[in-house]
C-alpha cells in the first residue's frame, strides 16, 4: 500500500487564518522550526492507479495541486480519486466533497449517520447522483473497494458533529457518529483514526499488532487551548483524546505491539509543531511520528 498525507493538521489548518496562539505566531513570522500544514486527510493505494481518500478536508484543492499521484492523467476529464471515506460528520472532513462536483465518478463511504449528512437536500446535491454512488458501511463489516483496498469502518469513542450539538452532548459515546478504519490489502494493515475521544481498551486491544497505526494528535495536554485563553473546551470536550497525561494517547498506546505509529489531525496550538520542542522530543521518545503534508509511507 502507499499512502500520502493530503493534511495533517486539525480544522482551521496551522497557521489557523484567525489564530496567534505561540505556535502559529511562530508560523506568521517564518520561524524554520515550524512548517505550514493543511487540514487532516489521506490518500491511499494498492496499485498506484485508483486512490481512496479517507476524509475529504476543505483545502483538497490544494492538496491534489500538491500530490501528482491525484492529478489527472489520460483522458480530457479523470481522476485517480476513485473513492472518499469519510470517518464522521465534521465540516473539516466533508466540505472537501464540494470540491469533486465537476462530473467525475467516484464512490463515497461512510456511515449511514455521516451520509446521512451529505445526502440530504442540501449544499451536497451538487454531487451528480448519476457518478457519484454512495454506499452506507454497516459497522464491523468490511468493504471491498473494488480496486484492491478493504476497509472496515469500527466505532471508537466520540462525539456528534458541532454543528449538531445540543444543550446537552454526550462524549464518549460509541456509535456511527465517530468511526475508526482499518485498512488492508489482502497483506498489510494500517488503522486510521483521527479523532477518538478515549483509548479504551477495546481500542486497544483492537490495534494490539497493527501494521501502522495514524492516531488523533488534536492537542498536546487536554486543557491545552484553556489554558491559552481560546477555548473554554477541553480536548475531551471537543472529542479528542490530549497526547500527554494518565489518559493520553502517549501513555494508553505505549507497550501494544504496533509496527508505526504517526499522529495526523494536529491542532494550531500544539506544541509538537515546533520540531525542537520538549513536546515534540517527548511524543518522538515515545516512538511516535510526527506527520507532516506530503509525507509518504509504504506498507
């Protein structure tokens, strides 16, 4: 399999266009130490013709501007994107499928709760129905793709989308809301998760010999965006499970045998940014990757 990483960074991007947090403020002045990330997507293939994205970010544009592999090639109208899984009802994981509307045919995955967003009477009805198959993914049955990925759609701990919430939101539910992916061609296998409220040990037990793992790198500490005086929501409270603490991913993923693991979906204000931050030497001393847009990995 060869994957791509469209984006790696959570909504807004880094630098976020509004934000002057201490780590995009070193982003705004050009600081070496820091590089400018899209918001969170992959790609991935098993042939290196048809590529499947999973979560369909705002800047897609961009993102095939950056990544020859999802340039068209051949025909007067084609595109090696034949497929979009999409993991959750964000508008950072949707909006991007604005962007496929030019009469080109592909399929989109997803839960029925998250396309039951898209498939509405709404903005999305832009996506001609005559090329564009959607198909609902039962959790815990696996989907063949057609072109040589198979992919099972799981629920992990999460939340509904903020444009659904109510007075009153449940964290940590498990239910077609949040899903994580697992991946396989038939030989290797990679999970993909990009936002999980709580590591469970059901999760665990779950990526226990994972190939390649691509994990929620929201925010460094839980009260990270609290404490800097722009949010008053934690990262639980915003369905994402804090790398550091007794309930951080750092520590709840240490000693399960996993063969790579890499955060995606990473916040403006997360420290880990900065490559010579004590953050970042401490999520790297724990055998984690940083991801970074267009970075490359084989299985």
């Amino acid at each position: 399999m060869q994957i791509i990483v469209l984006g790696s960074a959570a909504g807004g991007g880094f630098p976020q266009w509004n934000c002057l947090c201490p780590v995009c403020q070193l982003a705004w002045k050009g600081d070496k130490r820091v590089t400018p990330r899209t918001q969170s997507s992959l790609a991935i293939s098993a042939d290196g013709q048809h590529w499947l994205l999973l979560n369909a970010s705002p800047d897609l544009r961009q993102q095939i501007l950056a990544t020859p592999q999802l340039q068209p090639r051949g025909a007067k109208r084609q595109s090696p994107i034949s497929g979009v899984f999409v993991t959750n009802g964000d508008v950072d994981h949707l909006t991007g499928l604005l962007t496929l509307r030019e009469q080109q045919s592909f399929s989109i995955y997803g839960s029925k709760a998250t396309l039951a967003e898209v498939t509405g009477g709404n903005i999305f009805g832009v996506l001609n129905r005559d090329l564009v198959k959607f198909y609902a993914a039962e959790l815990d049955e696996t989907v063949d793709t057609g072109f040589g990925l198979r992919v099972t759609a799981f629920a992990v701990p999460g939340k509904v989308p903020l444009y659904l919430e109510k007075a009153s939101v449940e964290i940590g539910a498990e239910g077609e809301t949040t899903v994580g992916l697992e991946i396989t061609d038939g030989d290797k296998t990679l999970f993909y998760i990009p936002g999980c409220a709580e590591v469970t040990p059901k999760l665990q037990e779950r990526l226990r010999n994972a190939d390649l793992l691509f994990f929620d790198g929201t925010t460094f500490t839980d009260d990270e965006m609290v404490a800097l005086g722009l949010s008053t929501k934690t990262a639980w409270r915003m369905g994402h499970t804090a790398m550091a603490g007794e309930k951080g991913s750092l520590a709840q993923l240490s000693g399960i045998n996993i063969g790579r693991k890499i955060f995606v979906h990473i916040n403006n204000t997360n420290p880990v940014l900065i490559e010579d931050s004590p953050e970042r030497a401490k999520a790297e001393a724990a055998g984690w990757e940083i991801s970074y847009d267009g970075m490359e990995v084989s299985l």
